[in-house]
C-alpha cells in the first residue's frame, strides 16, 4: 500500500518506520525543510515510562484559582474567543475524577510499557541511532510532606498495575544524585524509578530520518498540506497547493495540528495545545549537574542530561496555538533552573524553547482507523509523544494489518481507538 504520513514529528516518524517495516510503500510529508522542527524538537527528553499520571487528577479544582492569577504558575489558562479551548477545558474539568485519572493512568501503562520494550528492541536493530539515550532512572523529589505522602500512595495503585519505584527519605536521595545536597534540608523525600530513560527526541528522529531514507522511506519536507478532501467513495485525499497526494492511505500525525486539519471533513479529536518551554544549557568540564533524570514535582520541571547538556523543561499554558515566547514565563523557568542548579544557570550558554503538546482531555491519545476506510490517526501524545512513540505506531500498524480481526495485543489497541 502507499501510505502518507502527516507530521515528521516523533510520533509520524515512528510510525513510518513500523509501517515501512510491514512492507508498505510510505511518504512522510511535513511543511518543514527538517524533521522534528515543532514539538518534537527540544521536549523534557525523558522516556517517562512510569509516570503517565494526567494532568487532569482530582487536586486540579483546588489549584484553578492560582492558574488563573499567578504569573509563575506551572499551569496557567489564558481564555480565549474560542468554542475549542472552552469545550476542551470543559472536558478536562469532566476529567479531573481520581476514577478518571486512575483509568487513565491503568490505560496507559500498558502502551507505555510496550513502548519501552519496542524502543530498546528498535534500539538494538538499528545500531546507527545514535540519541544520547540512557538508561538513567528518575528521581521525582517532593518538597512538602503532603505531596509525598501522596506519592507514596500513588506509588502503591502502580506497583498494583506493574510499575517498580522506590520512595526514599531526602538523605537517601542526596545520596542517589548528590548535586541535590543544597535542597536536602527542603525535601520530603522522593520517588526513585530505575526503569526510566532519558534521550534526545530531535536526535531520534533525525536518525529516525537517516534509517528510514536508506529503507526507501520518501520524505516530501517544505509541503504544508492545505486540507483534506473526501471523495463520494468515502475515501480522503490529503492536498498540498491545491493537488491531492497520490497515496492509498492518509496516516495524520500532525500533533498539536491535528484537530484543525480533520475538522473540516467532520472528525473532532479533542487535541488542544499546551504551550510548554523548555532551556538546554551547554554543559562545561566543571559544571555541577545531575547525572540521573530529576523531577522537581512542586515546580512541575524536569531535568535531563543529554549528553554534555542538560535540558530544562515544564510549564503548561493553556491559552491558543502561538508558539511565541512569553519573557515572564521564560524567567519563571530559569528561576526554578537557578534555584536547583545555580552553577549551571550561572556558568553555562543556554538555548530557549518553545513546543505545543498536543494535549487530549483525559490525557490518553487517539490511535487507529476513522469512519474513511483509508484516513488513520496517530494523535494527542500530550506530554508523553516521545514516551508513547513507538507502542503507539506499532499498535497503529497492527490496526492497519488487521483491521478488526483478531492480533496481538488486542485489548490494547481497542483502549485507544475512539470512534470517528
Ligand atoms: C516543554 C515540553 C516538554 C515535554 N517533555 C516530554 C518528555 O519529557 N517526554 C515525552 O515523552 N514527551 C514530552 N513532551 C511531549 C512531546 O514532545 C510531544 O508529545 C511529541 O513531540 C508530539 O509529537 P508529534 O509527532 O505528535 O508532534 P510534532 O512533533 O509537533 O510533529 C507534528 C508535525 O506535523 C507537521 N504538520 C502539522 N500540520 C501540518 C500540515 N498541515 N502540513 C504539513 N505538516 C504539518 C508539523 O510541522 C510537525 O513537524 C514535551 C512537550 C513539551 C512542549
């Protein structure tokens, strides 16, 4: 079959990549000269494999008003004129249940752990990736003795679903990663995973480019696709300047794009954008920097090493599709940096970011066929599309190889499959 791809993102890439392993003649298409230019470029870098709690948990009520008010919010919602960001922010608010949240979280694990497994396996055959991939483990620290409490508690539901963390008191967490010893006065303790990793997603999918070009993989980059037509066959045809594509079938991996691009032909994913930010500091000889992936889970930021940088990533504003740069927020980020990290924010160059999670309510994303025989999504990764990449595209492509019979993985594949 020859299938386009829209989006050369992590989650469009990987999906080429198992599906131009099934055998179909694939083309990935993208309005940009180069891979992952959007959400995929320079995220928190981490394989978050166990932490797949959404954002809509049932603390979120009490937090509204300081994520209306407080300029260095970790969440803050902008209202906008817009039918789409009220009616997600009202399906959202529907989602912030413990019921909810706990079915998201049993949901997700599974796709999450598949992920890992297919990651280290794609890891293995293709020895050329080459993505400042480590086995890091994760440390989310806790400041206050409430929320660690908490998480120990959320602790105990995950170990019930697969998942293996330890807690730690704040000295033994010191002793995991020592650049933490200034804060260890300020800790409550802390949730260690050994089975997290911590990658370069950008890199990822630039090696993701390089094997899948070699494959045969065609790439039609600097092509925006200006709307999706249906025919009276009920097929969909992606155009670009006005031309449809010649392909079979119309896999959209357009991220935080997706929901403008099939509203018109009268399928409605609830994908709205979460402006995240994101800071990578060129690491010195001497710089004190964490060697382990850090969670500040208060702050909401995440601290990953790649390589000789580190990258610091979180905020989430709720507030439209600008990928502009807000100072204030950018400050907010390097304060919460300079707090954890002083050497690193004071001695090292840093490059400033900002990405659009494509972000569904319940914080699950929507996986398989639509109501068109050959029109396919792979959307709504929300803050885990690089987490989800590549059980997401192989559960894809078990769809497209079975259609509704029976496969692998079954149960799986229908959790994630909304009706369009
Ligand atoms: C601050 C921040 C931190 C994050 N940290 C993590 C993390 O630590 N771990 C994790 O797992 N995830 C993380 N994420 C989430 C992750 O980055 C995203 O879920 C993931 O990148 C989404 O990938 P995607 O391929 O769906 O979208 P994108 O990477 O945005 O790719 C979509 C592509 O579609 C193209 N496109 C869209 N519309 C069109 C069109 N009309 N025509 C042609 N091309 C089009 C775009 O150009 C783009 O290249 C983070 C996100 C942010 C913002």
């Amino acid at each position: 079959m020859r299938i386009s791809i829209l989006g050369a993102g992590v989650i469009g890439l990987s999906s080429a990549y198992y599906l131009s392993r099934a055998g179909h003649e694939v083309t990935v298409v993208d309005r940009h000269p180069a891979v992952a230019s959007e959400t995929s470029a320079a995220n928190g870098g981490q394989l978050s494999y166990s932490y797949v709690a959404p954002l809509a948990g049932p603390g979120v009520v009490s937090k509204l008003p300081r994520w209306l008010t407080q300029r260095d919010s970790p969440v803050r919602f902008r209202p906008q004129m817009s039918v789409e960001q009220w009616r997600w922010c009202w399906q959202f608010l529907a989602a912030c249940t413990r019921e909810q949240s706990e079915l998201t979280m049993r949901n997700l694990l599974p796709l999450s752990f598949l992920s890992r497994t297919l990651l280290h396996e794609l890891i293995a055959a293709e020895p050329s990736l080459d993505f400042d991939f480590v086995r890091s483990g994760k440390l989310v620290v806790h400041r206050e003795s409430g929320s660690m409490q908490s998480a120990v508690a959320l602790l105990e539901f995950q170990r019930s679903l697969g998942c293996e963390q330890q807690a730690l008191s704040a000295d033994a967490c010191v002793d995991l990663e020592p650049t933490l010893a200034h804060l260890q006065a300020h800790l409550a303790g802390g949730i260690y995973t050994a089975s997290e990793d911590t990658a370069d997603c950008s890199r990822f999918c630039q090696g993701l480019e390089t094997v899948l070009r070699a494959r045969g993989v065609r790439f039609l980059m600097n092509t925006s696709i200006d709307a999706l037509r249906s025919d009276a066959s009920g097929r969909i045809a992606a155009c670009s300047g006005g031309a449809p594509l010649e392909s079979d079938h119309v896999v959209v991996a357009s991220g935080a794009a997706a929901a403008r691009l099939l509203k018109p032909v009268g399928i409605h994913v609830p994908v709205y954008p979460l402006k995240g930010y994101s800071l990578t500091f060129d690491l010195q000889a001497q710089t004190v920097a964490p060697r382990i992936s850090v969670t500040d889970f208060s702050r909401k930021v995440v601290y990953a090493r790649l390589g000789e940088r580190l990258r610091v990533a979180g905020i989430a504003d709720i507030g439209g599709y600008s990928l502009e740069a807000d100072p204030a927020r950018l400050a907010t980020l390097r304060a919460e940096a300079q707090a954890l990290y002083p050497d690193v924010v004071r001695s090292c160059r840093s490059n400033e970011w900002t990405g659009l999670r494509p972000a569904t309510p319940r914080g699950t994303p929507i996986v398989g066929p639509t109501r068109y025989r050959n029109l396919w999504l792979n959307v709504g990764h929300g803050a885990l599309g690089f987490t989800l990449a590549t059980g997401s595209a192989a559960l894809l492509t078990r769809w497209f190889e079975n259609g509704n019979g029976k496969a692998e993985n079954d149960d799986l594949r229908d959790l994630f499959t909304v009706s369009h």
